[in-house]
C-alpha cells in the first residue's frame, strides 16, 4: 500500500500462490486452504470474492509488473490507471488536506493516495498548531467521496459550518499519525 499509495483492503499471504493462473482458481484455491494462510480476510470474504471472480472474464483481468526503482510519478501514472474509483471522479469534489502532525512529508503522501484514488487534491498545508484529532469535514452534504474516505482512513466525517476553499478538507492530527496505511 505505501509503495503504490493505494488503500489496501486485505491481504492475503501464503508460501505458494501461483498468481499466473485464472482468478476464480486462485480464490477457489484460497478458500479450499483458507487454514494456512495469513490472511486479515474472513472464510465469508473469501468466499464472496470468489463468487464475484466467477463473473469476471479472463480478458478484463489486468496483470501490471512494477518495479521498485520507478520514480513516484511513474508509479502513479501505472496505478491511477488501475485503481480509481470511478463514483469519487464522478463526485467532482475539490478536497484540501491539512497536516497537523508534525510528519514532514505527510499530507503529500496521502493527497497522492487520494489522487490515485481519483480524488480532486486542490492543497496541502501544514497546520499552524498541531491538531489532536483526525478528522474529514464536509460544507455540503456527506458524498461517497466523504464516506469513502472516512471508512479507508479511519476519519469521523463531519459536518463544516465554516466557509472553506474546498467542498472536502481532510485534518491528519496526532491521533493517527502512526497508525496510517499510507
């Protein structure tokens, strides 16, 4: 997740997946060794993916080698292409992020998560005082984009009566600043 600066959902690992076969084989595979892997997914999220992949036709699968010495836009020229969130673009919000940590570099890093995302990153700022909790405000009405962002960082969403230059704006403060996934 922190190499590709995407939200990682799951993850599953084990001492022998062979990646080069079809996808609904590989779940099938998970699912009938689902006791020795290492996995934060449960038997009913396995199960859910492999009904899903039964629906997926081999041409739509896209199989991307990166290699760890590109260049960060690079990757995100690779990665932006495979994961965005399609109902986030559609959504059109500008989002302002506002690093309250004191994490030098921090606030870039998840506006480029977010961006890869499909995400609308108009500024990152440093706050003037370091903020205790994270937080995702929104002026208008809680969006997708609001929720989904909540839910991949961990973030209450809450609503702004304060006039701001973005439609989303986006506080990383103490609380989370060493438990984020980016």
């Amino acid at each position: 997740g922190q190499f590709l600066e995407i939200p990682i959902d799951g993850e599953i690992i084990a001492n022998s997946l062979d990646l080069n076969q079809k996808v609904n084989s590989l779940f099938l595979k998970t699912v009938l060794n689902y006791k020795s892997l290492q996995t934060n997914l449960t038997i009913i999220d396995l199960l859910k993916l492999l009904f899903f992949t039964r629906s997926i036709s081999e041409g739509d699968v896209t199989v991307k080698n990166i290699p760890q010495d590109l260049s960060g836009a690079d990757i995100d020229k690779i990665v932006g292409r495979l994961v965005n969130d399609e109902l986030i673009e559609k959504d059109n919000e500008t989002i302002q992020i506002i690093n309250g940590t004191g994490i030098q570099g921090l606030g870039n890093r998840l506006a480029r998560l977010i961006t890869n995302m499909g995400g609308d990153v108009i500024i990152v700022a440093t706050g003037n005082s370091p903020k205790k909790k994270s937080t995702i405000s929104y002026i208008d009405k809680k969006t997708y984009t609001v929720e989904r962002l909540s839910k991949i960082l961990g973030f209450a969403a809450i609503k702004s009566a304060e006039a701001v230059i973005s439609d989303i704006t986006i506080t990383v403060g103490e609380d989370k600043a060493n438990s984020l996934a980016f």
